[in-house]
C-alpha cells in the first residue's frame, strides 16, 4: 500500500545485501548534502578533523578561504595524507613518496619533481579533489555532485525547523566536548529510522527507564506529532498538553533565554515553548535531539536542556558508525554548557541507558535478517496509516504534518524518497 507519505512496506533485502550498500554509497551517500561537521570544530586557521563522506575518508579542514572538504587520498597513489582524527597544519604531507598538499588541497610539492618527472609536470589540477560544500547555522554540508540543487533547495520546507532550532540564539550554537563515535551492529537505515519518528517504541523499548524514574516524573500530560517533507527530511515532538504546567520548557539561563525570545519568529517561539523532546532526521544520515528539563522525579537534579546531534555513517550493510555531538548555545556560561554536555551523555550518549535499548534492537533486527524466509519478509510502516487525527499543535510552520504522535509516516516518507533515489526515478 502507498499512502500520501509514502509505501507502507520494504524489502528486508535493502537491509542486508552488500549490492544494495554499493549502490547507496553512490545515490545516496555520493549524490545529496551529507554532514560532515560543524565549523565550531575548526575554529582556526589550520585547523582540521577527519571525516568519511559516505565511503570516502575526507579532511574539513579551515584554510585561508575558509572551510574546505577534500577526499583524503593522495593524487599519486591514493594514499590517506592525513592520519590523525584532528590537528592544525599548513599542509598534508603524504607518507608514501612525500607529496605535499596545502590545507585547502592544492599540490604544493614533489620530491624531485624536476630532476625525476621532468620541467613540464605541473602541479595545478593535481591536488586533491575538493567536495562542493554549504554550510546552515554553523553545519557543514558537503556533496560530490557539482550540478545537483543547492543546500536550501535541497532542505525545503524542513529549512524553517532547522532555524527554529539551531538559529535560535542571537551568538549561534557549538559544539561543545568534541565527538563521540562509536561503530556499532545494525544497517544504518534502522537506526535513520528510528530518530525520524519513532514514538511507538519508547514505552516498550524504554520501559525500565520510565518505571524505575531514572527520567523524573513528566511535568504533564504530553501529545506529539510528526512533520516530514518530500526530500526524506522528518521530525517528532512532543508537547506538554496544559500550557500552564510549566509555561515554557525550555531550560536556558534566563538572560540568554531572553535575549533568543526577543529576536525569535513568533511561530518558531510556539514551536519550541511546551515541547518536551524534539527529535529528527535530516535526510539520509543527520540526526538531532533536543530536551528540555521537565522532569521533576527525585534523580532529575540538575536537569538542563540539551541538544545532541549524531551522524551515521556506514561501514558495511550490518554496521554503522555512529556520530555524536553535544551544541550549546555560545553564550551560555561554562558551567551550564558542562552541565548540558554531562546530562546529553547522561541520557543519549554512546553509553547511555536510551542508547542501550535502542542499540539492542538494532542488533536483533540485525540478527533475525535470514537468508531465506526471513530475507523475503518485508518491514512494515503501517502505523498510524488510515487513522484519524487529534492533536492540534499550537503553532504553524511548513512541511507535511501528521498531528498524532503514533505514526510512521516520518518512516513511510524516508522509504518513499530513499527508493527514488535508488531507483533513480530522482
Ligand atoms: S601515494 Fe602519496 S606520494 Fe605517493
Ligand atoms: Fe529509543
């Protein structure tokens, strides 16, 4: 069945087929805006941090035009320049034969270039490739694809969600305590998937957390809703039903608070007061969440509000590398960032209890993928399809939204734009 936002079903094929990794790696990965970092982990001039693009290693490095994404190999034999996760240099110099390249990937040496490749080689148009890149709000987008749409073409109706949350306070958000990453078991879609929408698995997945009150106790009853758009972008949220318990959720120190109200879209202010958890997906692999404190249970001392966001990138069809930053407002004061950075790994880190049940699932759908039988069932995305709707959220922005807090739709919009792709209808 095929409803507005997309197929109900999937092969389970496109879960664990290595063919089926080869071919994402281009059309997915290889031809649409991929994150690869935010310009808070480069603040200066030679500043660098290894990435992957999809299946390519890359450097975001600073040079002296600003941010640059480059693959990072070798123009001679495809060495990787760069070995190190992070650093500050002026160039790269390979460790196979000695070619030296620039921070912004020009070629800027040969060991004996006259004498043994002769006067007429030139190093213009040998260095390494540079990716086209884009950046939103401090996020670094970078593509492959010289001719596809521009950033903002590409992010749609999702733009205005995206400044609601990271264009919200008047000196920008950054990265706060580096990068966490971590490799772990599950195709990398599941784990998509599940941050694009997924409300139906908390009470269950996330069940001993609720009953034994390591969350608090939830300030009210709470609503929630799904918005996506055509690209595969999506996000939940969830809502506190009674706007007078509290008022406003949202858990900054009061002057910056202030200070973001003043200058916020008054649609962008509705958006964010009340809402509990705000989580989602930026299509294919940019994943975020942000909470705020409204939890009172005993353990909730110290509560601020957070905002983490993760990249996933895979390494074969049965794993993925995961991603995981915490943004602070630049402003706030270093004990609240300390504070932010210590409850996001707290509740959604690497190690966390969150993490933990939802990184068991996705290895027991990882284990239960078959060979036969279990290969030719299908997953499913039926939730919420055909029911009707009840929530009314109380504000007004773009994107197709889905008022009820049980639905799949955000997961039926990703298969919907991730078959395009790799059937190349898009
Ligand atoms: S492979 Fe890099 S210099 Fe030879
Ligand atoms: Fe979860």
């Amino acid at each position: 069945m095929t409803t507005i936002d997309g197929p109900t079903e999937i092969p389970r094929t496109y879960y664990r087929d290595g063919r089926v990794l080869d071919e994402e790696l281009h059309r997915v990965f290889g031809a649409n805006w991929i994150f690869v970092g935010h310009e808070s982990e480069v603040p200066a001039p030679g500043d660098y941090v290894t990435r992957r693009l999809g299946g390519d290693p890359v450097i975001l490095a600073r040079a002296e035009e600003g941010v640059q994404v480059m693959l990072n190999s070798c123009t001679h034999r495809g060495t990787q320049v760069c070995k190190a996760s992070y650093g500050n240099t002026t160039t790269f110099r390979c460790g196979y034969h000695g070619w030296v390249f620039g921070n912004d990937g020009t070629l800027r040496g040969v060991p004996g270039r006259r004498a043994l490749y002769g006067p007429d080689f030139d190093l213009a148009g040998r260095g390494l490739r540079r990716a086209r890149v884009q950046t939103l709000h401090g996020f670094v987008f970078a593509t492959w694809r010289d001719d596809g749409p521009s950033l903002e073409d590409y992010l749609g109706d999702f733009r205005w969600y995206l400044d609601a949350l990271f264009d919200f306070f008047p000196g920008g958000m950054e990265v706060h305590a580096g990068v966490h990453r971590v490799d772990v078991r599950g195709n990398w879609k599941i784990h998509a998937e599940n941050f694009s929408g997924d409300g139906y698995h908390l009470r269950v997945a996330h069940r001993t957390m609720f009953e034994l009150g390591v969350m608090g106790t939830q300030a009210g009853a709470v609503e929630g809703f799904a918005v996506n758009e055509p690209h595969g972008h999506a996000l939940r949220s969830q809502y506190l039903i009674d706007a007078q318990v509290p008022d406003s959720v949202f858990g900054y120190e009061e002057d910056l608070l202030e200070a973001a109200l003043k200058r916020a879209d008054p649609q962008h202010r509705k958006f964010r007061e009340r809402a509990t958890v705000i989580h989602g997906l930026v299509f294919p692999n940019l994943l975020f969440i942000t909470t705020a404190p409204v939890s009172y249970g005993d353990d909730a001392q110290g509560q601020t509000a957070f905002t983490q966001i993760r990249a996933l990138t895979p390494i074969d069809q049965h794993t993925h590398e995961v991603a995981y930053w915490n943004l602070v407002p630049r402003d706030a004061s270093d004990t609240w960032k300390s504070r932010s950075y210590l409850f996001a790994t707290r509740q959604h880190g690497a190690s966390s209890f969150f993490e933990a049940d939802d990184l068991e699932n996705f290895r027991r759908i990882d284990a239960a993928l078959g060979t036969v039988a279990g290969a030719q069932a299908p997953y499913t995305y039926e939730l919420g399809a055909g029911v009707s709707t009840r929530y009314t959220p109380p504000w007004q922005g773009p994107g197709r939204l889905v008022p009820q807090d049980f639905t799949e739709a955000n997961q039926r919009n990703f298969v919907s734009r991730y078959l395009d792709l790799m059937e190349g209808t898009r």
